[in-house]
C-alpha cells in the first residue's frame, strides 16, 4: 500500500502539470489578463474624458459627485451611471471583436489547401489561382 501512494501523488503532479500548462488554459490566462487591462482602459477612458463630456452638457462637471441621500445613506448614482457607461463600452467593444472572428472564422472555413501548393483555396476552386494545379471541388 505505501508503494501505491507516491505513484498517485506523481500522477496527481503529472495530470495537474499537463493541465496547468495545456496550451488552451495558457490562452484562456492570456486572455482573460488582455480584457482585464482592456477593461482599466476603458474604465479609464469613461472617467477621464466621456463621462465629463456627456457630464457638461448636462451641467455637472463630473458624475461621479451625484448623490442623494435617504435616512442618512448616501446613494452615489454617478458612479454608477459611469460604470454603466464603461459596460455599454466594454460589451461593444467585445461585439465587434467577436464579430471580427466570427468573419474572419468563417472566412477560413469555406477554404481548404491546394493539393500541388499546399496554399489556401476556396473549396468550390476547381484549379488554383497560386499554382494553376487542378482541383476536384468540394462540396460545402
């Protein structure tokens, strides 16, 4: 029994190893450090420059001094709104980007590889435009 402790322990380190390594957390990790500094930025952006400029047109100089107050708890609804604002931001910033990939995905989707060049074509090419090799066309 003493033997069938160290062989799961080092399976335990080898199975954790592979997953905290693995290539898609690696990438999951980059990615989710890329919004969150995406995020202060446009947190930034909306405090700095938006949100007083929507503020002097109303008036204020800066929303985040809105408040009100019921029984004496002070209710700061401009640091809301500002974080409504850097929301709104952030979730079409995030929009886009998905449309991007998406386009971009489904783009290269409907391409395969020439057989002469290895370059990519469309599927419905029946000879490539980088080599001249004929194809037989595949069918979406």
């Amino acid at each position: 029994m003493a033997e069938s402790t160290p062989n799961r322990t080092t399976r335990f380190w080898d199975d954790f190893k592979a997953f905290a390594f693995s290539d898609n957390l690696i990438k999951v990790a980059v990615a989710f450090m890329l919004g969150a500094a995406g995020a202060a930025l446009i947190k930034s952006l909306v405090d700095s420059f938006i949100t007083p400029l929507i503020a002097a047109l109303f008036g204020q100089s800066d929303f985040s001094n809105l408040t009100f107050t019921i029984n004496g708890s002070v209710f700061t609804y401009g640091s809301f709104i500002n974080a409504l604002i850097a929301f709104v931001l952030i979730a079409l910033v995030l929009f886009i980007v998905v449309k991007v990939i998406v386009r971009v995905m489904g783009e290269k989707a409907e391409k395969r590889s020439c057989d002469h060049c290895l370059e990519d074509v469309s599927i419905a090419a029946t000879r490539c435009p980088h080599c001249t090799g004929d194809l037989t066309p595949e069918t979406a």
